[in-house]
C-alpha cells in the first residue's frame, strides 16, 4: 500500500524551560518535561488545523520500549510502542493545558500496561477519556509526537566535543506520510527543549508559530496571577 506524502513546513522550535516550569506548577508537579512539551504542541497545532469542534484531534505518542521488555544493552534495533490519546478537538484546543497533561500520562501508563499487564489494563485505564473510534481520525488530524532526549545522542563524542545538535534525518522537500514533532537534546546556548516540527502545512506555520508565541505568555501571566 502506497503511503500518501505531504509536504509540511520545517519548523525549528524551543519551548522554554519557563514556560515547561509554569505547566510543571499548575499540574502540582505531576507532569514531566516531555508531558508539558506534549500538551503545548497538541493544542496549538490543533487550534491552527481543525476548525470543527467536534472532530477528533488525536495524539500518538510514539515511545522506545528498550526498558520495558528488558532489551540487553547495546542492543540498537527497533523496539518502539505506540499509543493514541483522542479527544475532541474544542477539549484540546480550549481545554486547560493541565488536563491535556492528565491524557498524556494515562497514554504513557497504557504503554506500560502493554507489557506488564499484557494489555489488560487499557480498556479500565481508558475510562473517563473519550471513547477510542474503531477508526482513526483522518492523517490530517492526528499529530505523533516522539523525543530523542533521552537516548544519549547527545553524550557522543568523537574526538572533537559533544554534537552542537541532535536532530532527526529529514525527508527530501520535507515530504513526509505524517503529521510529527520530535523533541530533540538542548542546543547550545538555547534555553528550552529544541522541537523539530513536520505538523503543519506551510501555510499553516505562521498561526502555528503565533500560537506557541500567545501560549506562552498566557502561561506566565498565570504564572504572575
């Protein structure tokens, strides 16, 4: 089956660690920096390219499964578990970013349910979320998100220092067969998580970009509150 390939605008993003902070704060400290750098994507993304209220907007939370199946160390083959978190576009767009948070880290526990529990436990942890559809929300409405902080890209040294920056391979014209943002290790001198973004249709990057931009402030000021 042939893959269909859109061409979406390549965005270079940092969402601050101020702005990670104030989420951290109003989540009472249950929420980590990929939940907080999750939920800032998910809703302005979807704020930008669903105007139906009533359409889904999923997220799928692509996650290396390495530690939880015991892979031996130095293995390097691909061990990656994924899991959808749906809800109503209006709830994601409009929505308190603490509760996109909530979502996020049930996702998170699905998918270590799926090799301790044996998947037993998806169907009790999905109450109260919006129901899964047994189909998936169109390509366009779906935005996958995945992190290469934590896998030590960064620490590689050939000689001559650490890498200036980590960063995914890039698809030729940016064409890519989904919507996606990778979390990358800090560049220096930058002060927050580094995104690679392939979300949004160019355009659409400019609203995306503004929307991260009132986010942050709207944050802070509730910071100041």
């Amino acid at each position: 089956m042939r893959v269909g390939m859109e061409e979406m605008a390549c965005l270079h993003v940092t969402i601050s660690w101020s702005l990670i902070s104030c989420i951290k704060a109003e989540c009472g400290g249950d929420c980590t920096v990929f939940d907080a750098v999750a939920a800032v994507l998910w809703q302005c993304r979807t704020r930008v390219v669903i105007s139906n209220p009533d359409t889904p907007a999923a997220l799928v939370i692509s996650s290396d499964m390495r530690g939880l199946v015991r892979a031996k160390r130095g293995y390097y083959g691909n061990c990656v578990g994924s899991q959808p978190v749906e809800a109503k576009s209006s709830t994601v767009a409009s929505g308190d970013i603490k509760d996109l948070v909530k979502l996020i880290r049930l996702a998170k526990e699905i998918i270590q349910g799926m090799i301790t529990d044996g998947g037993d436990e998806t169907t009790s942890a999905c109450a109260g979320v919006d129901q899964q559809q047994e189909n998936p929300p169109p390509r366009h409405n779906t935005m996958v998100v995945t992190s290469l902080r934590n896998l030590g890209f960064d620490a590689v040294d050939f000689g001559r220092g650490g890498p200036a920056r980590v960063m995914p391979p890039l698809s030729p014209a940016e064409r890519v067969p989904m919507n996606v943002c990778v979390m990358c290790p800090p560049c220096k001198g930058t002060d927050g998580v580094d995104v690679v973004s392939l979300c949004v249709k160019p355009e659409h990057a400019d609203a995306f970009l503004r929307e991260l931009a009132a986010l942050h402030m709207h944050m802070h000021m509730l910071a100041r509150v």
